[in-house]
C-alpha cells in the first residue's frame, strides 16, 4: 500500500534587512542595517514580524538571541521616517505597528535573548525589551532618549521598562532619555549579564537554558507572562495548572529518573 508521508516543509522568506540561522536548537537574527545602526525601519519591523512567524512554526527552535551586525544592536525607529509621519493618526498607526511586532516577539514560546552592543536606543532598546533576557557588551549603552526628540517611546517602552525594572528607575530613563552604561544596566536589572562579546555571552546563557526540559520552558515562561497583570491568586492557579502539564510530560519521568539515578537527563521535548 502507498505511503502517505505528511513531512512538514517550513517556509523561509527571503530577508532583505535581516539574517535568519539556526544551528543545534538555537536561532540567530540578526538586524542587518549597519550603516543606519540598525535603525528599524517599516520593513525591517515587517521583517521581524516574518521572521517571528517562522520562529513559531519551526519545531527546531528552542530559543532565539536577537543582534544587531556593524556598530551597535539597534539605535531606535527610523527617524528619517519618523520625519515624513504626516499626522498624529499616521504616527499612531506607526506605534501600534512596532507595538504588535514587538507583542509577536513577546509571545514566542521560546526563550529569547537580545544581545545588546554599541547602542540599543529607542525602539532598539523596546525591540531587547519584548525578548525575555538581554545580554550586554561592556560598553554598550541603553536608553530611551524619545523625549529629546519632542517624541515619547511608541514601541511599548513606556510599559514594558517599568513592569521591568519599576517605576521610578524607568521614569528616570524615560524623563532625562540619558544612555545608560552597560555596567549601570546590570545594576538596574535592565540587563542580565555582561560580557566582553555579547553574542558570545548570549550564546553561553541560550546553552544554559537548552539543558532543561524543552516543554517545561516553554510552560515556566507562559505561567510568568500569563501572571503578569493579574491579582497573585488567579495567576497562582495558573502556576498550578501549568505545574500539572509539566508533571504530565515524558521528559518529568526523565528528569527526576536521571537524578535518582545520579546521570545527566536526556530529554526529548515529550
Ligand atoms: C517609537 C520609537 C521611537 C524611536 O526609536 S525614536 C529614535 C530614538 N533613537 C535615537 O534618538 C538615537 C539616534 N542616533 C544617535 O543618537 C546616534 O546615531 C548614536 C548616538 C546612536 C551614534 O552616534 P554616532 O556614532 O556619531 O553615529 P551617527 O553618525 O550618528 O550614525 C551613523 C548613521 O546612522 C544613522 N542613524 C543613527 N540612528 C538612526 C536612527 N534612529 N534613524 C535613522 N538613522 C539613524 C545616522 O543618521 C548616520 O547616518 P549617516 O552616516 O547617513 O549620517
């Protein structure tokens, strides 16, 4: 009797203003405007909106680090087309694209880690703000400097910074718009680690992540964004829920049976 083999072909756009990899499990984008400092113009937004579409439907990727190629990782919206907005409904329409690429990327399944050098301004620092984890270069520098331009951040950073890092230290990057060192970000909470290089340390930190349980990623980061925003004793309940599907999968059995029997867990993502 025929076979009928149902393979799963995964379509790969072509990029004109990114580079999309992946090797072992991990996915690698890379903005690719360097002599505009990766400045995110519309169709370098429309271009990671595609490329988060592929990430969500491409059961190879088990996380993904966001970079910038050249000088920095992002140096904010495009202001030559912030310049040509014509009216206040145009611009809102502009937030709300940048806010909806960036909720695409917020709601991956998998871990996502910015590794931030040089300039991650503006819409450049929204874009390391909607990943989970942000690594930086010693050097880099972070910021929202929107206010100096008569503009406020439109990309989500008048939210996502506060649920970060609280309100009266991102209202003081918001109301001054200074470029705050990398070593001062660590401090803050705004980043995670530093390093010298920091696709390398975002890489070290995405090997770190890869070791556990694939389902109970994807699980740990849906009970925490979930949370978000609701009273604790709804968001309890959906920490229980969660914990009941991780208890449930192949790879639980797996875990706790390598521990007792004192071997490293091989788990398979079941
Ligand atoms: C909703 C979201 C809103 C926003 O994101 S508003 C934008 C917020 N971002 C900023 O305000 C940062 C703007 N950029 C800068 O302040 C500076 O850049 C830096 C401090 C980051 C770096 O300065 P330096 O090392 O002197 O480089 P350079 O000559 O200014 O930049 C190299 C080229 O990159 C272009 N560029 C830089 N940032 C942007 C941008 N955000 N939009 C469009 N182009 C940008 C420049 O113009 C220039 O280009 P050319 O060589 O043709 O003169």
């Amino acid at each position: 009797m025929e076979e009928h083999k149902h393979e799963f072909v995964l379509e790969i756009p072509e990029f004109a203003h990114l580079a999309y990899e992946v090797e072992e499990g991990l996915a690698l984008v890379t903005l690719k405007r360097p002599e505009a400092l990766n400045a995110l113009s519309q169709d370098l937004l429309q271009e990671l909106a595609e490329v988060a579409e592929v990430i969500a439907q491409d059961p190879e990727v088990r996380a993904v680090i966001f970079a910038g190629e050249g000088k920095a990782f992002a140096a904010g919206a495009d202001l030559k087309e912030i310049a040509a907005l014509k009216d206040p409904f145009a611009a809102r329409e502009y937030a709300l694209l940048g806010q909806q690429v960036f909720a695409e990327i917020a709601a991956l399944p998998v871990p996502t880690i910015a590794a931030i050098h040089g300039y991650a301004l503006g819409g450049g620092l929204e874009l390391a703000l909607a990943c989970d984890l942000r690594v930086a270069a010693k050097g880099a520098k972070l910021g929202l400097p929107e206010v100096g331009l008569g503009l406020i951040p439109g990309f989500g950073g008048t939210q996502r910074l506060p649920r970060l890092i609280g309100r009266g230290r991102a209202l003081d990057l918001i109301l001054t718009g200074r470029h705050v060192p990398a070593e001062e970000a660590l401090a803050l909470g705004l980043v995670n680690r530093l390093g010298e290089d920091a696709l390398e340390e975002a890489k070290k930190l995405a090997r770190q992540i890869l070791k556990n349980a694939p389902v109970a990623l994807a699980l740990a980061k849906e009970s925490v964004v979930r949370g978000e925003g609701l009273d604790l004793a709804e968001a309890l309940e959906i920490e229980a829920d969660l914990f009941g599907y991780a208890a449930a999968t192949e790879d639980m059995r797996e875990g706790v049976r390598a521990f007792l029997e004192k071997r490293p867990p091989g788990f398979r993502g079941e």
